[in-house]
C-alpha cells in the first residue's frame, strides 16, 4: 500500500472525519506547521499533495522528504517541524526507517507506536524517556555510522532532490511524471531589451530639459523640480527549436513541456525537426495540455526519425526566420548535434541565423559527460555561432537553461 492510500484512509490525531482526502490531510498538517511558527502556505500544502500523488512513496523516509523539501524554507525549521511530523503521523508510521539505517527499509507499518512490544522498542532505540530512540531527526546518523556518512547523505534525499540530479534518459516512467509535473511549475522569465524610447520616470537617469523648463514657468522661472526620464524596456522574442529525432527521444518529451509552457506564458514560438521542420507553436497554444501534446504528435509526423539539422534550420530562417520571428530573438535549439547531412550546411545557415538572432542557445545533454568534447560533426560545425553552450539533461541543468534565457543580454560562447 502507499503513502498516499495511508494518508487517505487515516485521519489525522484529533480529526472529526476519519475519512479525509489527502488534500484535507496535507492542509491539516500544513495548518499544524504554521500554528507552531513555520510559514507554510496554503500554496505549499497544495503542492506537498501534488507531489505525493505523483511520486507515490512507499516508505516513510520518502514522506519525511517529501514533506520538508516542499513545506520548509529554513534549516532552523527542522526541529520544529520533525515535532510536528512525529505528532501528526503517529500510529500510522514506524519511525524507525527515519534514522538512516542502512537496512531495507519497511513499508508503512500498519501497528501504532504504542502497540510495539518491548523488544521492539528497545531494537529501535525507543524507551519512556526517550519514545523515538536517540536520533529524532530522520537522516542523523549515529555514532558508529560516522563512517558511512556519504551513504547515509544519499539516503536522505528526497525524492525530488535524486531525480533534479538524474539524466532525463535514466528516469523510470513515475520519476518522468513528477519532472514533467515540475517543468510545467518552472519560473520561466522573459528575456528583454533597452529601447532608444524613453518616458518620464521619477528615478529616472537621463534629464528632461525641455519639460523641466516649461515647469519652472510654474515657479517664477526657477527649475525648482527636475523632471527625468528613462528609456523603455521591451520583451524579446523566444524561439525555441528541438531535435525531436531517435537520439534525442528520451529528452524530446520533457522539452515539449518546457516548449508549451514558453507557449503559453512568453509568447514564445516552438519549433521540432527530426527530417524537416514542424512548427508547433499553434498545436501547444491550445489550454489543454493532453490536447495539446496531441495536436503536437500528430503534426510532427518525423518523431523519432532521423536528423537533418542544416535543412532544418535553413527551412526555418526561410520560412519564418526573414519574416521577422528570427529577428532579434533569442533562439534555443535543443540537439545533440548529430548530423547525417555535409555539416557545410550547418555551419552556412548557423552564420544567417546568427546574423538575424540576438543570442542562440544551444542545448545538448551530451555535454554532461565530462569527457565529451564538440569536435566532430553537426555540433562542431554550428558551436562557433553559438553564443550560450548549456547541457540541459536534468532537472537542475534544465535551470541553467532558464538561466540563460532570462539572461540572454549580450553574445558570449560558454562551450567548456
């Protein structure tokens, strides 16, 4: 049985209904917390339900995680929220599995603490004094597990913080959900420009002489108040492009999500290629996400074939690219570089799109292994006009990706 079954069909200590969904049980605990001094939001309670409907933990130490990665802010929060943690799921768990034994560890055990015999109690460390056993602290080794420090680290991770660390390509159907869950929650920040327009602005940097002058009119002549200006800022265009062949199968559906949440908060256009190019910017404008992904596999009709990156970007700059889509935006291809075209091709139509783009992105999870070096083929042939060089082949990379977008001011090559 999971944790989510458990939180559902047992109700918290004091609760009148013993039969809470497990968002009235998360917002209950949610309530507890704040009531003892930790600021959880409703907002945080909502998510700490979302996640355990995707990640589906089976023990205790994945609860625990789950719990304070997504409702703490602060380590000085832990002690007062292991309290609470103890108070609220006691009976339904043993606690036992919190102290980082390296021992398999047990489901969700069905026997209230208080039933345990005495044996059972003395094994795990418990006494009167000391009901929970020398470490309240789910994760806080003991002494002769000093030396087993690294192993004991890895097991207090929660299930968020291993899969944000996993390559995209190694994850289990479950842990794709959750990420695919957590690349629709990405803050996805514009990236913008200066304009030569300015307007009036109270902290402005630039002096408004002629209005100045006509307020001091006002004034018997004396320009008593200086009025300023500013120059406007505008958004820039994003565009992002991804390699939808076999090689990039296992990362094509993650940066699908990325690409119709770019859709639908930036304006963003989306664009795939495996043979030739699709533009899916219509299909993932639509609100419903299965609706969506639908419309998008359907017109993608190259899915998993081969990759032809120079045809593809040259259909693009020929197409959309000189109409204005290309021009001045920021541009993210997502490929690992594989090119079963003459890369020549590559490298004459990365130059034109250089010309029209402000900044291009390129994202290749190859770029993960250390030992990976962009010598050869469509990668070494488009990586001189590239301007940002990011791997993107996991959750926490996937941030650097956002980095880069949002910061996207100037052309620099980061291609280490």
């Amino acid at each position: 049985m999971t944790t989510k079954n458990w939180l559902v069909s047992k109700a918290l200590p004091g609760s009148p209904v013993n039969d809470s969904p497990l968002a009235q049980i998360c917002a209950a605990f949610g309530h507890l917390l704040h009531r003892a001094g930790i600021p959880v939001t409703p907002e945080r309670s909502v998510r700490f339900a979302s996640v355990i409907e995707l990640a589906q933990p089976t023990h205790i130490d994945d609860l625990y995680w789950l719990a304070r990665v997504t409702l703490l802010s602060d380590i000085r929060q832990v002690e007062s929220f292991d309290r609470i943690f103890q108070q609220v799921f006691r009976g339904i768990f043993d606690f036992a599995d919190f102290r980082g034994e390296l021992n398999d560890s047990a489901p969700l055990s069905a026997v209230p603490a208080g039933e345990q015999s005495r044996g059972e109690a003395e094994k795990s460390g418990e006494s009167e004094s000391n009901p929970r056993g020398t470490s309240a602290t789910p994760g806080a080794p003991s002494s002769d597990q000093e030396d087993e420090s690294e192993i004991s680290v890895l097991a207090a991770m929660s299930v968020q913080e291993r899969v944000n660390e996993r390559d995209f390509s190694t994850l289990t159907p479950d842990e794709l959900a959750l990420i695919r869950h957590l690349v629709d929650q990405l803050p996805l920040v514009p990236p913008s420009r200066t304009r030569r327009r300015t307007q009036r602005a109270r902290k402005g940097n630039q002096l408004d002489l002629r209005a100045t002058l006509r307020a001091s009119h006002r004034t018997g002549g004396d320009p008593i108040r200086l009025i300023k200006r500013s120059r406007t800022t505008k958004l820039r265009r994003v565009v992002l492009i991804a390699d939808v062949s076999g090689s990039m199968e296992p990362y094509a559906r993650i940066y699908l999500h990325l690409m119709r949440g770019a859709v639908q908060a930036l304006g963003a256009e989306a664009f795939v290629f495996a043979t030739h190019l699709t533009r899916l910017t219509r299909p993932l404008a639509t609100s419903q996400p299965d609706v969506a992904y639908k419309k998008a596999a359907d017109a993608a009709t190259d899915w998993s074939g081969g990759t032809r990156i120079g045809p593809s970007i040259k259909t693009f700059i020929d197409d959309f690219g000189r109409r204005g889509i290309a021009r001045g935006a920021v541009v993210v291809i997502v490929s690992d570089g594989w090119e079963i075209e003459d890369p020549e091709i590559l490298t004459t139509h990365m130059a034109r799109l250089s010309r029209l783009s402000h900044h291009i992105i390129w994202v290749n999870p190859r770029k993960a292994v250390a030992s990976y070096r962009p010598l050869v083929g469509g990668m070494a042939a488009a990586l001189p006009h590239v301007d940002t060089f990011v791997s993107g082949h996991s959750m926490n990379a996937l941030n650097e990706v956002m980095a880069a977008i949002a910061g996207a001011s100037e052309r620099r090559v980061d291609a280490c």
